[in-house]
C-alpha cells in the first residue's frame, strides 16, 4: 500500500499545474483552475492519502489529453 504524502509537496505539484489554493476549512483544502471543477484534498498531520494523489493524476492526464502539447 503506498504511503502518505507530505501536503506541501502535494500543493507544489499542483500550483505548478496552474491550481491555486482557494480556502481551508478545517481539514478541507480546495484548489481551484479556470475550466476544471473544485479540487478538495483532506489534509491530516499535513499528510495527503494516496488515494487523493490517484485523482491528482487522472486530472493531470485528462488536461493534457485536451491540450495536447501544451
């Protein structure tokens, strides 16, 4: 089972995708980007579940499909 990674990591990776924190609300960290639906991420002991890294990766690669060499 993979492990948890650290949310600044985390939150690099997708600001340097063009996603920009939003708010927090308690545990709840909502990132959002122009044309892409609201991205939550629960944050505990400032570790992010690899499940929410699996959904990081499938908005990554749905954003290249729609500009491809972009």
């Amino acid at each position: 089972m993979p492990s948890p990674v650290r949310f600044a990591i985390v939150k690099k990776l997708l600001e340097s995708h063009g996603w920009r924190l939003d708010r927090v609300k308690g545990s709840h960290h909502q990132f959002v980007k122009a044309g892409q639906r609201t991205l939550v991420i629960t944050v505990h002991g400032g570790m992010v579940k690899p499940g929410y890294l699996r959904e990081i990766e499938k908005i990554f690669k749905a954003e290249e499909n729609q500009n491809p060499g972009a």
